[in-house]
C-alpha cells in the first residue's frame, strides 16, 4: 500500500492521507483525505482535495451471528453542472474499482486471519 497511500499526519484517532489512484492512459489521480477511525466499527473518510469538490466515505463493521459485515457507503459531489457531471462520471469508474480492490484486499486479509490458529498472531 506505501505505493498508493502517504499518511502526511498522523492524530490520535485520525489520518490526513494522500492518495494515488491510477486513471486512464497512464493519469495518476492524487486525492488527499482525513481518515477518523472510531474503533471498534467505523472508518469515515472526507475528501479534502482531489478531482472533485466533495467525497464521504464511510466503512462500518457490525457483528451478525458472530459473523463481521463490512458495509460502505460513499457519495461524490460535483459542481459546474454538466461538465461536472461529466468529469464526475469519469473520476466515478476509478474510485469504484479503487473501492472494490480495497474489499478484496480487506476479505483476503481476514480469511488468512481467520485461518489461524487461535491465539497465533501475525504482523500487520
């Protein structure tokens, strides 16, 4: 992840992070964004530059029959109204899929947790 994320400070329950997310014919993206943990379930992001004027972001975890859902819910605003439109429709594509890698990266990570034995600890 050191690649795509800099943390460039760091508080006791926040990040200001920037972020690179690859777009068509080679772009590079660069958003930067607070990131607020408030343990044990939610992860909040708010967008404070990048490609659009107004992203939220939100990854909560709740307990479901002794089973972990991560949900997330995000919004992306524009501004300027068709050509914004327009360029928030383009920028959309990328976030999506930088949202679902994030998943997929997240599930693989858990199920090599969950994979251990109890009371096994490993890096990270």
């Amino acid at each position: 992840m050191a690649e795509k994320i800099e943390i460039l400070e760091r508080g006791s329950d926040m990040v200001l992070a920037a972020h690179r997310t690859p777009m068509r014919r080679g772009l590079v993206a660069t958003t930067v964004e607070t990131v607020r943990f408030s343990r044990p379930d939610r992860v909040d992001f708010r967008l404070t530059r990048g490609p659009v004027p107004h992203v939220v972001e939100q990854f909560v975890l709740t307990e479901i029959d002794g089973r972990t859902r991560l949900a997330y819910d995000g919004e992306l605003g524009t501004d300027l109204r068709a050509l914004g439109a327009r360029w928030g429709d383009t920028v959309a594509g990328p976030w999506q899929r930088t949202v679902a890698g994030t998943f997929a990266a997240v599930k693989a990570e858990a199920e090599v947790r969950a994979k251990r034995r109890p009371g096994e600890r490993g890096q990270g």
